[in-house]
C-alpha cells in the first residue's frame, strides 16, 4: 500500500501524543485486569481479533495487509477505536475496492482511519455537542453524550462504550462513520465536474521523502528503508496564485465549479486568445513543447481563478452583497474583482457541505471572457524597462507631485497616473520613442495613448505656447524573422489643454480594433520579452506641433474578437 498514510499516523503519534496526554490520564490511571475491565492486559489488535461482534470489520482491515492491522494495533501507541459491528456496512465491497492496488490506500483512509483517533478517549460524563476528535485520516467527527442518553460518535448510537485495552479504548458503534470528503477530494468524485478535477488534478507532484521514511539496514551499499513515506502535493493549493488550501481541514471555502459542458464551452473561447506562436523567438529559452503547454494551462487556467471563495476573507469586502475570490496574485493589473453573490447562485443546480466547506455546481457561467482574462493592458509610459529612446533630444521623467490620482484615473482624462509621466524633449528634430507591450493575448483591442499636456508643470505657460502633437503612431508584432505591422496611424492629434485619451480611430471617426495574431502572456516584464512594439513618433517638420512626447501610459483595452 502507499504509505503515506503510515505517515500521517506516525505524524499523528508526535503531534497529538503529548496534547491528549494530560486529558487521557483519567481513563488510564489503575488500569487493571479485573472482572470489570477483561481485557486490561491485551492490545487492541487482540482483542477486536477475537471480537465476534467486529469479525467484518477485522476482514476489511486485513484486506488493507495485515502489517496495517499490525502497526495500528500490536504497538504501544494508544489509540480510541470506534469498531462498526457486523452487518452495518458492505464488507465485501469494501474487501473488492482493497484488493486493488490504485484503491487500496482509499479504503485503509476513508474507512478504517475514519474511525480511529491517537489517543485515548472514554465515554465518561457528558460530552458537548461540539466535542470533536480529530481521527488518523486528519478528519473531525463529533463525540457527544452522556450516561442518561447514551454516546454518539459521528452522529452513530454506541452500543458498547469504554471497553478498556493495554493500548487504548474500544467503543462499538451500531452504525459505520461517514467519511467526509473536503472539497479538494470531492473533485475527484463528481463526474459532472471532471473536466476541473482533471485539470488541477494533473498539477500533482508525488515525491519520495526520506526524512519522514523509516531507515531499514544497508544492502549492498544502497540504503533500504523498512517504509518508505512519498507525499504529494499540488502547487496550487495555495492561497496566493492558486484555489486556496481546498485540501485543508481547517479552512472553510465555498467553491463554484462548472459543468463539464460549461467548462467546454468556455474554454473554446479561452483556448484561441492563448495562441502563442511556436516561431516566436522571444524568450528565447522556451520551446515548443513549452509554448503548447503554457497554452493549454493558461487557457484552462483562467476559467478557474475565480472559482474559490474564502469564508475567512469574505469580512474584509465592503459590500455583503459581493465576494471577492481566493486568488490573489496576477489578475486586473494587480487588484482582485468582486463579484456579486446573486450572480454566482443564480447558476447553482447542486449543493452539498463537505468537511471543509460548500461544494456548489452551476451549470452556467456568470462570467464574461473580460472578467476572467481578457483585461485591460496598462503600460505606464515611464517604465523603464518597457520603453526605448531613439532619437530627437534629451529623455527625463517629470515628477507632478501636486496631482491626486485615483484608481483608474486615466480613464478620467484629467489626471496623471501615478504621479509620473514620461517626456522625450526636442525643440527641432522628430522624437521617437518605442514601447514593448506586456502580455497580450491573440485577441482584439481598442488602443489608445494618455498624452500629457506642456503646462501640467507650469500653469503659467501661455495659451498660444500650448501646441498639440502630431504623433504617427505604429505598432508591430515579431514572429521569428519576420514582423508584422499590426497598425500604422498618421496624424494622431491630441487637445493640449489637457491630459487626454488619445484612440486610435479610422477615418470615419470610430475606434480602430488591433487584432494580436499571437498571445505573449509571459508576465516577465522584461522588453526583450516581448514582440508586440508600439511606436510613437512625433512631427519634426514643422513648428505648428509639440516637436516633444509626453506619454502618461499606454492602454490595450480588451473588445469583442470580430466575427470571423
């Protein structure tokens, strides 16, 4: 069997030992054989193997291989069994389901470990509703009761408590524990949502570790070990850029997850925005493979991230009407988005509460691709590592310290983003300058440039000293030796009274859409990245324009892909 259950009850022994200790010591203290207490001199494992209530029970555990039976019972650890007697649950499936090695560890975890805790616990006095015992297979069950009413343990009548053993205590229950699933196991179990299961569940990584593994003896040089512990884990099973600990007994999320024919549907339109083109040469250590990987995880990838919610976290969003996702990091230009609650239930066709939180599934997306991964691109025009001077004068960034900015403020109009903007002087020639653009998709924008005006420094400047640019403004795509222009626009005017939101526009006036062949979602923020170049060039021939490029940022915002 895979021992990393073993494991979990080796951990188990170390962490919960010395906690119960102290609490156990009524239950322990004068343990002696007496008519009262027979079986005060022989282990667990003796006594249930020649319990004729508990022969099912024992088979089950055997099915698992006898050293299972052995190493929980025949040692001196102390354990509290809770023994299901005969004839309360299927043995014989659950004998079929251990004799099969990719399911063997499932029965050992969900059924025998579902009913045994590391320490020693009576049926003694009364015990709260909320009494809970955290069992070997890391679940919680509630132990409650008292001598009037009778002992309940997972809600099942104890029909035989406080049979006391060398090792530990045994109660007999009328009616096997229900394992309950936490949301990341229940996954796995819903075949209505395999498409997510399968999805996250292909990021698992199993690894041998040799520091939880028990040493055996050296053969023929080579270490041996009597029980070797492999631990697997999933790297986004996190609560940064991940689903959050879904795994976790001790976090309580609620989670959305789509259909199967939801996620299909979805993801055919994900899918052609991650196009990432395979003769791109930047960056250059990646191949292929890589790129057709990044496409199928990015694509699949963006359908999930707001599919979590942390209970936790739900006090910190100002509206009760709205939730705010589990993941955190790279969405929205750094910012996570609120969602409303009616939106999300809306879609609900199943519910079910799981031991670490609600499982729900909706048969309808209540997103659009422009809240999952379509974003808007903002490049700030004075990021260093983005831009490139080319010719015409003198290149410095301009601090305007007395502008309040607010959250979107380029959209304003009237603000500087971030109190900084980027100026390349000339007072003869053209000034160029290049931009790279980060992490666009293989999709269509709307694109537009905030140009500062000459007096955001100086209100004093006189009117007629206010020229507006003339800026022709390109942008092209590397794709290996070639380049593809994209857009070249002459002509681009700006009002010099103002901060303005420059569009490109056709000649009957409306917004241009640029269409991106290829995706370049690398999230590096490196220029030598990137393929995508937006070129601003400003008039030099003569003086009725701004010969100097003041840019406060650039904007790639998302539209609707022309029909095809």
């Amino acid at each position: 069997m895979n021992t990393i259950f073993k494991h979990k009850i080796l951990a188990g022994a170390m962490l919960f030992g010395a906690m119960f200790l102290a609490s156990s010591c009524d239950d322990s203290e004068g343990l002696k054989v007496t008519p009262e207490f027979p079986n005060a001199d022989k282990t667990m494992f003796e006594v249930i193997s020649s319990d004729s209530e508990l022969t099912d029970f024992m088979a089950v555990l055997n099915a698992c291989g006898a050293h299972c039976a052995d190493s929980l019972f025949n040692k001196t650890r102390v354990y509290t069994l809770w023994a299901p007697v005969n004839g309360t649950f299927n043995k014989d499936s659950l004998i079929a389901e251990a004799a099969v090695d990719s399911t063997r560890d499932n029965v050992f975890e969900r059924f025998v470990q579902a009913h045994i805790a590391n320490h020693r616990k009576g049926a003694n006095g009364k015990l709260e509703e909320d009494n809970k015992i955290l069992l070997l297979n890391e679940k919680v069950a509630v132990f409650a009761g008292d001598h009037v009413n009778g002992y309940t343990f997972d809600g099942k009548e104890i029909s035989e408590p406080n049979i006391l053993v060398k090792n530990g205590v045994l109660h007999k229950i009328a009616a096997p524990a229900e394992y309950k699933y936490n949301i990341w196991e229940y996954l796995g179990v819903d075949s209505r949502v395999d498409s997510v299961a399968n999805f996250l569940y292909a990021f698992d990584e199993t690894e041998f570790s040799e520091s939880q593994s028990i040493i055996g003896p050296i053969k023929d040089g080579q270490q041996t070990y009597l029980d070797s512990v492999f631990v697997t884990r999933n790297k986004f099973l996190t609560s940064w850029n991940g689903v959050g600990l879904l795994n976790s007994e001790d976090s309580v999320y609620t989670v959305y997850v789509p259909t199967n024919e939801v996620w299909e549907e979805m993801l055919k339109v994900s899918d052609k925005h991650f196009n990432f083109n395979t003769k791109i040469t930047n960056p250059t250590s990646m191949t292929a493979e890589m790129r057709d990987s990044m496409r199928h995880s990015y694509a699949r990838l963006n359908l999930i991230k707001y599919m979590t919610y942390s209970k936790y976290e739900q006090k910190y969003v100002d509206s009760p009407d709205s939730v705010k996702p589990q993941w955190k990091g790279g969405d929205r230009n750094g910012e996570r988005v609120e969602f409303h609650k009616d939106d999300l239930e809306k879609s609900v066709i199943f519910e079910k509460e799981l031991s670490n939180g609600t499982f729900k599934i909706i048969d309808k997306s209540p997103y659009t691709m422009f809240d999952l991964w379509h974003d808007t691109i903002k490049l700030e025009a004075e990021d260093d590592n983005m831009n490139i001077y080319i010719a015409g004068g003198t290149e410095y960034v301009q601090s305007a310290s007395k502008t309040q900015i607010n959250k979107d403020s380029a959209f304003l109009g009237v603000k500087i983003s971030g109190n900084r903007y980027y100026e390349l002087y000339s007072d003869k020639a053209a000034s160029t300058v290049r931009y790279k653009i980060p992490d666009l998709l293989s999709a269509s924008y709307n694109v537009a440039l905030i140009v500062v005006p000459k007096n955001i420094v100086n209100a004093d400047i006189a009117p007629e000293d206010l020229k507006a640019h003339e800026m022709q403004v390109k942008i092209t795509q590397a794709t290996g030796s070639n380049t593809v222009t994209l857009a070249n626009h002459k002509d681009v005017h700006n009002d010099p009274t103002r901060v303005d939101t420059v569009f490109l526009t056709e000649k009957d006036g409306s917004r241009s859409v640029i269409t991106i062949p290829y995706c370049e979602y690398y999230k590096t923020n490196k220029e030598t990245d990137y393929g995508v170049t937006l070129e601003v060039k400003s008039d030099g021939s003569t003086k009725t324009y701004d010969r100097s490029i003041r840019l406060d940022a650039i904007l790639f915002i998302p539209v609707e892909d022309p029909v095809e």
